[in-house]
C-alpha cells in the first residue's frame, strides 16, 4: 500500500511520531545517519583534462599524431631540420580539440540545478516548538508547516489542511494549483497530480496553510527520482556525430590502405624504403581532411548565431543540426502549444444561445461578466503609466481580464455595487460568495463549478444549462456557474446554508488555456516538412484532446492516450504502436521517457520540449531537448540542448529549418573537402603505379588541406538556406552523411581533380616542348601538380555552393566565401613566387606556358560540373 493510500493514523503510527510536538535533536540525528541529508545525489564530473584527451582518440586525429611523430623523427634523424610538417599537423590537433572543448563549456548542470531548488529553509515542528532549519536537515517524520508562497521542502503527506492549494506544475505540468485535503483516501492507483493528500518536493504554495508529515527525503522524493532518472540519462552522440564518426573511419581505412598498397608497390619497385615510408605517410595525411571538424563547428557556430536571433539559444553545438534531422517533436502543452494563462471563450445567458466573446459580445453576456468579476478576489494593478495587470487566482484572473477588455472595469463596477461581506472558497464547500449593496437592495453572488452549483440553484432554465455545459465540458472548456439571490433588505446571516441556496442561475462561463495563435500554423508548417508533432502533459485527457483538435495534431479521439492506459503496456509494445498516438496525456515523468524512447527505437530522430522539473529527464533522453526560457525551471534549461527564449513552439520549428541550412552546409563542405582529399590518394596512388614517383610531398598535401581547402570551407558556414528546405522530408537517423547521391558528386568531381592534376604533373616532367626557358623535370611537375591541385580545389568551392548552376546564385549571398577564395588563391600563389616560401615546400619557378596550362586545367572541373548540372536541371524540367 502507498503511503497516499493510508490513513493519517497509520502513517503516524508507522513512523511512531507525536504530531503535537514532532521529533527531538537525538532522533533527528539518528535518522540523518540511517537516511542521510534531504539532498540529491550529483553525477561525477569529468576534468577538462579528460575531455581534452577524449577529443584526441578519434581514428582521423591518432592518423594524425602518429604522421607528425614520424615526420619529426624523419627530421632528428636525417639531419635536415624540417620541423614544418610536423608542427603543422600537431597544430591542426590542438586546434581541433581546443575549439570541441570550448564548445563544452555549458557542461550538464541538471543535478546542480535541483541541488539549488533544496537550498532552502523550512518551518518544522521540533520539541514541541516551531523552528526554522536548513531544508537539508529534514528527516522522514519531521511535521513541516505549510504557508502561502512557501516551496515544499520533502515529499510529505499532509495532516491538516485549511484552504491548502498546491501549484504543481513543475512536477505535473498542470498549470492549475491544487486542492490538498488531509481526511482524503483512495484503494486506486492516482498519478500524482491526483494524490490530494500528498504534498511533493519543489512544488509551491499558492494558496492556504497546512502541516505535514515528511515520508520521504533527497533522492526518495518525486523530484529525486527525476534527478535519479537524470543521472541514468548519459550524454549520447547526436546524429551528426555518429555520421562524421563514420566518415572519419572509412577516410581512414582508405587511407591506410592506400598508404600500405603505395609503400608495397615502392618495395615492389625498388624505390628506396625510407622514401617509400615518407610517400605512404604523405598519403595517409593527405586522406585526413584536417580542416572537417573546424568547419563543421564554425557552420553549427554561425547557425547558434542565427538561431539567437529568432529566440533559440543553443547550450550544446551539435544539437543546432540535430533539431534540423528531427522527424518527432514531442510538445509539452501548457505554455508551449498554449498561453499558460486562463481565457473566457463561451458565455452562456439563458435559452439556447452561446455567445463566443472572441467574436461578440452582448450585454446579457456581460452582465454574467460583471457579477463573476464582483464575486472575485482579482485585482487589477498598474505596471507602467498606459499599462496595467489583472492578478490573482488564474480562473478569477480570466474573467476580470474578460471584462476589462470589452470596456469595463472591475473598480467601476465595484463602485456601483460595494461589497459588504464575503464567504471565500473553500474545498469543503467549493464556492464562493459575496454580498453586495444594489441601491437600497443587497445582491449576494456565488460562482464555482456547475455540478457543485446545481443542487442549490431553485430558479433558470436549468435543463438547458446541464445541456450548455455538457456541451462545453466536451470542448474541453472549464466551467464556471454564476448565481444570486436579491434581498430587500441586508441579509440576516452571512451564512453558507442562507446565502448558497435557493439561488437563480444567471449563466454559465467556459474559459480555456487557448492555444498560441502561431501554434496552429507551426503545426502545419512541421506535417508539410514530414515532422510529427505529438502532444505530451500531465492535463487530463479531454483538454488536452479538445486543444490538440484544435491545433491540427489529433484527428480521431483514438490517437489520445491517458497516463493509465499507457501504464498497461510493456515497453515493446508501446514501441510497436507508438506511431498511432498524437497525445499522451496525465503522464509522469517516466511515462514521458518512454515515448521518448519508443520513438527512438523506430529510428525516429525526437525533439522534446518542456518546461517543468518533470521535463527534464525525457529532455534529456530525447535527441534534442527544447526548454522553455521564460516559464522553464533551471532545471528543464539545464538538461536541455536548447532555450526557447519566447516559450514559442512556432520558434523550435523556425529551429528546424535554420538545422536543415547547417545540415545541408555540412553536406557541402564534405563535399568540397573530400573531392579534393580523395583526388589526393588518386594522383599518388597512380602516380607510384606508372612509376613517377610521388607527384606531391607531404607538406604540400598539408598545405592544399589547410590552405587551398580550409580558408574557403570555413566560409561556407554562411551560405543561406537553399529554397525548398523545410518541404522536403527529414533525413532518415541511420542515412549516411554521403546520402542522396553526395558520394557520386565526390567520386565525379575526384576524377576530374585527379585526371587534371597527373596530365600538369606529367606535362611538368616529361614534355620539354611545354616551355622554351624551363625544361621539363620532377620538380617542375612536381610544382605543377601542387599549384593545379591547390587552384583546382579553391574555385570548386563555387561548385558545392549549390545544386544550381554557380551563375544562378549571386556572389554578393555570401562575400566571405569569395573573399577567402580570393585570399587562398593569393597565399598559394605567392608560395609558388616568392623564393623563401618555394624553398619551404620544394617548388621552383615556373614559365608563362607552364602558368596558362595551371590556369586552365584549374577550371576544367569547373565547366565539366556546370555541364553535369546543366544536364540534370534540364532532365527534371523535362519530368
């Protein structure tokens, strides 16, 4: 049996507590040894130092090391003093995992988050006196009292309650505070937004006063299982990860054996074995495309950038692609999908007419207005000069802010009808009344819930009200019964049973938490990009059925799935029928997990936003988790990758689209690195099975990838979203980064660099009729092959821009890109003139033919893509 289940009395009686005067210091310390503190356990943390090496034992970067530790072997041992090599690559390392680390700097702060929400102090009785301690001290059977505006400290089960209302929705995510009765019992299984006579850890307040008994503390309590589901959550690597982790080793594997078959053959030829070695390990280098991961971070850095400037600010780099492959958003309700804040819809007068204020407003409907805004609490108070605010209780808020609206204010008709007494809501009765002077008459007006208010009403058309609000209960509308009794003279007793019978039903009130008015569209704009949005919250059933009907995510009442149902069935097979549900609804916190994960083992890519404390474990579980930056506990914002700043979900799919622009600039830039990386094994690889020799050496190799490649693919980061973007559909979790026939433009565009370069090296060294005052010889080729290679590979950077023709798409989109074109083609020209640079990577000068033929063979891979494009956009305007 669950403590929420038990008596009062037994649950004292099985903590042997004296309620009266609660524990003494000697059992308060035994209990702190046997349970320990009311605090949560923190995950290990791991050093920077051990981050740092972690970014160092990828297989392209151990390629890497190992090339820079035999070149400065190479350069102790044969005397020659070249460090260059060496230094270059170990540079690029550095580089690589110093920029990763950085990114880290937002760390996993969840557990530090919920230790801070326990910082707090409590008013426990002790030794028979009140007293305030550390909210960590607490003990299982310590009696804490309760008090408006007050966070509870443990889980407890209350003892007495007066007027006791508890906002929970950090925990549950429903926004309405809470009955809580002490003398309430149930043999059913409740979720927790039910159990009315538990009070939980984290939650607030809002309304009354109480004591409890604590029955559980740290990480027993509801909000310590989170933090347990929390730690059993690792970081996990996101789509992009696993696929750049994939490409990094089928480059290597190329690599090495390229490498292994170039050094065999040398062997083979009876080229000298030290040479041999260089020339594999040349190649091994030139494999590795350095400058991927410095690209890959600087397009995720340069789409955070943009993504804070439509409110989404990213903790966790990766998680800006992530959010771009997502097929699943998995939408909290409450504040996200809607405003989080009550709003009259219907009004109902007398007869069969239902008036929508949203539209219209009569003056029957209004009168209804006015007396629920009499009999209310609500105060209206002035934030600025021209602006004020409606606050209070959220239901009482809604309905004053009703009539202030529509050019009324609630301190005009209180002056017409000045109050003169009141009997305030409690649970017991679930009303509210007030008295008020009506000229030389008195009015008295209750309102509260219809089936509460029936029994007491003798006047109205009450057979159709029932029909009203049962028509607005399946709308999901709460509904609120406003009645009154007139009196010729002032009442005699301010009494329930005098005031709250015998009454006259006035009309009838149905509010919401209506959903954004951008929400609809978001929703729309996600089911045409292949995006499914599903409804996760702790609401019930009915409302969260009726909103997300009205939103477009539900199209069958049998799509809807309440927190009960989902609990009787096993994990497998909520995986097998995942995909036939859009709303969960009364969920737990685990329950919020599961979908998650019964997603993800569809190969779905999920998105989950949240904003509540019990949020943060599927934000975490999910493949990108969306916290909301305004209503969101720092505990939602420290689990997730990232911080809706305006609390919009219209703003995650703006995400989505900005995602798929990285995305697709990725794709570009392993396009534009590997063509020329691959063309690189080519030429040596071919150059060594003719017998030339190598065309290129190391160095140069190094100096086409961080040069000729690198300056220009940094600044394709910044190329703009492609027309067409968010109606294709999402990229399937397992599809290789080389997908959609990316691998045959890298095998295509590879050729021609191959082809081009080995025709300049063999031109260079074996036709002397190329130049009259430079004869041809290895060096000559050698410095053809390295400039063609270099030129080549920069103006391919125009190519990979786009899937249109590079004349379709204008300079000025992206000046940096030509800019960087421009300085890459000037620093590899100046190292091929200027004599200090031409000693450091073994060129020597060249004649004005020798220059035309770099020049044009450097743009033949241009014109052979162009007419490639040319060709497929012609085919598909034909289809």
């Amino acid at each position: 049996m669950k403590i929420y289940q038990e008596k009062v009395g037994a649950v004292i009686a099985r903590l042997k507590i004296n309620i009266e005067s609660g524990l003494n210091l000697e059992e308060v310390q035994k209990k702190q040894k046997q349970e320990g503190m009311n605090r949560f356990d923190e995950a290990k943390k791991e050093s920077i130092f051990k981050k740092f090496i972690h970014h160092l034992t990828d297989v392209t970067t151990i390629i890497l090391m190992v090339a820079a530790i035999i070149s400065f072997y190479m350069a102790i041992t044969t005397d020659h003093g070249d460090y260059v090599e060496g230094m270059m690559i170990i540079a690029i390392v550095i580089i690589n995992a110093v920029l990763a680390l950085v990114q880290e700097n937002n760390a996993e702060k969840s557990l530090a988050a919920l230790q801070s929400m326990n910082q707090q102090t409590t008013k426990v009785l002790r030794e028979g006196q009140e007293q305030m301690i550390p909210s960590e001290e607490l003990v299982v059977g310590d009696v804490i009292l309760l008090e408006a505006g007050g966070v509870i400290p443990a889980d407890a089960r209350v003892l007495e309650s007066i007027q006791l209302r508890v906002e929970e929705s950090a925990l549950t995510g429903e926004s309405e505070a809470v009955e809580k009765h002490a003398e309430f019992t149930t043999d059913e299984e409740l979720s927790l937004g039910d159990q009315q006579n538990m009070v939980f850890s984290g939650c607030l307040v809002a309304n009354g006063r109480g004591r409890a008994i604590v029955t559980a503390i740290g990480m027993k309590t509801e909000m310590g299982k989170i933090a347990k589901l929390l730690n059993q959550e690792g970081s996990k690597k996101t789509p992009l990860q696993n696929r750049l982790d994939s490409l990094g080793k089928r480059v290597s594997l190329l690599a090495l054996i390229a490498a292994a078959i170039v050094f065999i053959i040398g062997v083979y030829q009876n080229e000298p074995l030290l040479e041999m070695f260089m020339t594999a390990v040349s190649l091994a280098v030139a494999a590795v495309p350095e400058t991927l991961m410095v690209i890959v971070t600087l397009t995720l850095s340069f789409g955070v950038q943009k993504m804070v400037k439509k409110h989404a600010i990213i903790r966790k780099l990766p998680a800006v692609e992530t959010l771009g492959t997502a097929n699943v958003i998995c939408s909290d309700k409450t504040g996200t999908l809607t405003q989080n804040k009550m709003q009259v819809r219907r009004v109902w007068f007398r007869g069969d007419t239902v008036v929508d204020v949203e539209e219209a407003m009569t003056d029957e409907a209004m009168e209804v207005l006015k007396m629920a805004a009499l009999c209310s609490n609500a105060k209206v108070e002035q934030v600025e000069e021209d602006s004020q605010q409606v606050v209070g209780n959220p239901t009482e808020v809604a309905i004053v802010s009703a009539v202030e609206n529509n050019y009324h204010t609630k301190k005009e008709i209180e002056e017409k009808y000045p109050r003169v007494a009141e009997l305030p809501f409690d649970s017991s009765r679930k009303v509210m009344t007030t008295v008020h002077k009506m000229g030389k008459k008195y009015i008295s007006i209750t309102k509260g819930a219809f089936d509460v208010m029936l029994p007491k009403f003798r006047f109205g058309d009450l057979e159709q009200a029932t029909v009203v609000n049962d028509r607005f209960g399946k709308k999901a509308l709460r509904v609120i019964a406003v009645g009154f009794r007139i009196f010729e003279e002032k009442p005699s007793a301010f009494t329930s049973e005098y005031l709250e019978n015998e009454m006259n039903l006035m009309g009838l009130i149905g509010m919401i938490d209506p959903p954004r008015p951008e929400s609809k569209g978001a929703i729309a704009r996600a089911k045409r990009a292949g995006i499914k949005t599903v409804m996760i919250t702790g609401d019930h059933v009915v409302t969260a059925s009726a909103i997300a009907k009205e939103l477009g995510i539900l199209t069958h009442a049998k799509e809807a799935m309440s927190g009960a149902e989902l609990h009787q069935i096993t994990d497998e097979e909520l995986t097998k029928r995942v995909k036939e549900y859009s709303v969960y609804a009364r969920v737990t916190p685990e329950d919020k997990i599961r979908i998650v994960k019964a997603w993800q083992k569809t190969g779905a890519v999920v998105a989950m936003t949240g904003d509540g404390v019990n949020d943060a474990p599927a934000l975490k579980a999910s493949d990108v988790g969306c916290a909301m930056g305004i209503a969101g506990t720092d505990v939602a914002k420290s689990a997730a990758d990232i911080v809706l700043t305006d609390d919009n979900f219209a703003t995650i799919v703006d995400a989505v689209a900005e995602g798929r622009t990285v995305y697709k600039n990725i794709r570009k830039a392993v396009n534009f690195l590997l063509s020329c990386n691959i063309s690189e094994i080519f030429v040596v690889l071919i150059a060594m099975l003719l017998g030339w020799g190598a065309p290129v050496i190391a160095l140069q190799l190094l100096f086409v990838n961080v040069v000729a490649d690198g300056l220009p693919g940094f600044a394709l980061s910044r190329e703009k979203a492609e027309e067409g973007a968010m109606k294709e559909k999402p990229i399937a979790k397992n599809q290789s980064i080389f997908g959609d026939g990316l691998w045959k433009w890298i095998l295509f565009n590879s050729i021609l660099f191959t082809i081009v370069t080995l025709t300049g090296y063999y031109l260079g060294s074996f036709v002397d009729g190329v130049s009259t005052t430079v004869g041809a010889s290895h060096e000559v080729g050698q410095t053809m092959a390295f400039l063609i290679l270099g030129y080549s590979s920069i103006v391919h950077i125009f190519n990979c821009r786009s899937s249109q023709s590079i004349f379709k798409v204008s300079l000025s989109s992206n000046k940096q890109l030509v800019e960087m074109a421009v300085l890459a083609i000037f620093i590899m020209t100046m190292v091929a003139l200027l004599p200090p640079l031409q000693t450091i990577f073994s060129v020597v000068p060249l004649s004005m033919n020798h220059w035309r033929i770099i020049i044009s063979f450097s743009l033949l891979p241009v014109l052979a893509t162009e007419l490639v494009k040319f060709h497929y956009s012609d085919t598909e305007t034909e289809d």
